[in-house]
C-alpha cells in the first residue's frame, strides 16, 4: 500500500484507493479505510436489504456517495423510495445506514451520521449488531433516539423491528465465543 500523503486531492485519492477492499472513504482530503466487517455485519447488511425492498424500499450496499465534493463516504446501505439516479448518488438518499463494526466507536459512526443529515438525508440508523440495539437519528427531531431490543427503526411508513433483523440473525450464525 501507498503512504498516503498529509492531504490527498480528490482525485489522487481514486488514484490511491479505488478498488481497495475493505473500502476507504475520503473525508477532507484525507483517506479513511473503513473496518472489515464480521459475518455478524454481512448477515444483518443482508437481511436489512431484505426488509426494506420488501417494504417498497430500493435499496444499495456499500455505494459510494457523491454528494458534495470535499467526501466521499460509503454507507453500508441507502435506501431510497424511487429510482437510484446514475452511478452514485449525487442527492442524499433518504435513508443511510451504518451497521455497526467491532472497531467503530458510536462517536464517530454518529458525526459521519449527522453529515448525511446535514446534506439532506431523512433518517440515518446506526446498528449495533453485537448489543442487538441501534438508534436513529432524523432530520425532523433533533437529537439521537435508543431503540432497544424489542424496538423498531422506522422511516415515513415502514417499521423495521429489531427483533426480525436478530431472529434472522439466529438463523444463519452460531456464536462462538473468541
């Protein structure tokens, strides 16, 4: 890998890192990897997709966004009611969501949150699979929501309970302590 310089340019930074697995996302000029996700996320990613698009929702994992030139993040999902409009989305989707991985701090996972907001997304979930919670955060209320375990994300008219995503979980993963 590249030694990454003090500040990359935009396009230095698809130079560098286009391709890269797990993702990097570019936030001011500066190369960020994102943290490899566990079965844990990919199963909870999957079933997510699953709900939504059963609800009406049109859905995209791991989709870089184009919405103002200074960042580049890649959400683990988006969700929007119509159709995806090119490439990569140069409009806020309505709906962002960021599934939770051992290294992310909920600190971090909510100031990226609250830029999705701030460039005009309705609602950011932010899913922490390994405490079976997440919270929401909504463009029409301030602040951050807890829902617990027996709770339910909710977007305009659709109600995702948590309680569907884990049984779905239960299903395909046997815990194993490490």
């Amino acid at each position: 890998m590249a030694v990454q310089p003090a500040v990359l340019t935009l396009e230095e930074f698809h130079k560098l890192y286009d391709g890269q697995k797990p993702a990097y996302e570019y936030w001011y000029g500066q190369a960020l990897r994102k943290p490899m996700p566990t079965v844990l996320h990919g199963i909870v990613q999957a079933i997510l997709v699953m709900l939504l698009e059963s609800a009406g929702w049109n859905t995209a994992s791991e989709v870089r966004l184009k919405v103002v030139r200074e960042v580049e993040p890649v959400p683990d999902l988006i969700a929007v009611r119509g159709k995806f409009k090119g490439r990569y989305p140069a409009a806020a989707p309505e709906l962002c969501v960021e599934i939770m991985s051992p290294a992310d701090t909920l600190a971090k996972t909510l100031d990226k949150s609250k830029q999705y907001i701030a460039w005009g997304s309705e609602h950011v979930w932010i899913i922490d699979p390994e405490k079976r919670t997440a919270w929401d955060l909504s463009a029409e209320a301030p602040g951050l929501s807890w829902i617990p375990p027996e709770g339910s994300l909710r977007i305009a008219e659709t109600a995702i309970d948590l309680s569907a995503i884990f049984a779905g979980v239960d299903k395909k993963l046997e815990f194993i302590a490490e």
